[in-house]
C-alpha cells in the first residue's frame, strides 16, 4: 500500500518533469508543426508532422535551399476563422502545443523553401525558363511536377538581414513573389524564422529526412 501511495504522490511530480523537458526542448532544440497546406507538395504533404530544428548554432546559418518555417511576416496569411471547438479543449490543447508535447497548427507560421540569401540576385526567368541566381541558371528537381519555376516575372536583389521564399508547388503557393508590396518587399526577416525542417515524423509513410537542396551549384 506504501509503495502505490509513493507512486501516486510521485506522478504529479514526473508529469510536471515530463512536461518541463518539453518546453526546454521546444523552447531550444527541436519544435514540431503539421502542414496545412499544399503549397509545399510533393516535398511536404498536406497534414505531414515535421520537426524543426531550433538549435542556435544550426539554425541561425540559414542556407539557400532550406526549407524553413517562418512566422507571418506582414500579413501573408488571412486572418483565421473563429474556432468552433469546445473552448475548454481549445485551452488543454494550446497548453500542449505551448509546451511541445503536441504539434504546432502552424496558423500563424509559414514554411517556404530559401530560394535566395542576402545578397543573392535572382531573376525569373532565363533563356530556360529557370531561375537565375546570381547569373546562374538553377535547377530544381522538388518544384510540384507540370509547374514552372514561375509564372510571375521577378528581378530582385536581397538584402541584408532577409531572405527569398518560394514554395515547391509553385503554383500553389502565395509565397515572396506574391508580396513584392509589402513593408518587407516580399522579403522574410531572418529574424522571423523559427528554424529549418529537417524530418517528417508522421504519417509513417513519409517519415524522412528533408534535405538542403541548394538550386545552383
């Protein structure tokens, strides 16, 4: 009888470890999002559970060719729908999403792959119909199959600070090219990224890892 009463005392206790670990974890190393869109086809699919690395010294060295999730820079995303879900559970999930234990909806996040870094100058498109960054042609093996590296004539220069984003599915994505009007001009603030995707964890069949994929060599 003493030792269930020990377990019982202690299980509050280990919850309360459980659930602090996670924050630490998420806070930062690793924080988890699912995909609410397409935009990112076929390289991520719609409801796919990816981890995202938060590690300092990893992340804050954003590559061209990344895939990364970003926090809204300016409005790109429409104001969210009134949840019809019951408030107390609305509340308990929030909790768990807060401390990692569940994914991030990611309704105020975008994911995007880098396209372009400080500095680089890219321009849509050339003789090839490619990408041309820094007056080399790209290629790009992860664009959504029977879309083009762009439909939308682009030239721009990015600056300090900043990056390009564009999704995979080109056609399918309201990306940098979109919001070209906006306080960033179409720009993502280094500053606004969480981190990079680096696996899909769920649904099984998907499990793996996502890689850099730098457009030019």
């Amino acid at each position: 009888m003493s030792r269930k009463g020990s377990l019982l005392r202690e299980f509050p206790v280990l919850v309360i470890v459980a659930l602090a670990v996670s924050l630490i974890i998420k806070t930062f190393l690793v924080q988890f999002f699912f995909i609410p869109s397409g935009s990112m086809e076929n390289t991520l699919q719609i409801n796919d559970r990816v981890a995202v690395n938060k590690v300092p010294f990893i992340s804050s060295a954003i590559h061209r060719g990344d895939v990364v999730v970003f926090r809204d820079p300016a409005n790109w995303l429409p104001e969210p729908y009134p949840s019809t879900e019951n408030k107390v559970l609305a509340k308990i999930k929030e909790g768990f999403v807060a401390v990692g234990v569940l994914p991030n909806p990611a309704k105020q996040y975008l994911v995007k792959r880098v396209i372009g870094v400080a500095g680089d100058h890219i321009v849509c498109c050339s003789k090839t119909g490619a990408l041309e960054i820094n007056g080399k042609s790209s290629v790009e093996p992860y664009i959504f199959a029977g879309n083009k590296p762009s439909e939308m004539d682009f030239n721009v220069t990015v600056p300090e600070g900043k990056v390009w984003v564009m999704g995979d599915h080109r056609g399918a994505s309201a990306d940098s090219r979109y919001h070209q009007d906006d306080v960033n001009n179409g720009f993502v603030p280094v500053s606004r990224i969480t981190g990079r995707v680096f696996s899909i964890i769920w649904p099984l069949k998907h499990i793996g890892l996502v890689p850099n994929q730098n457009p030019i060599k």
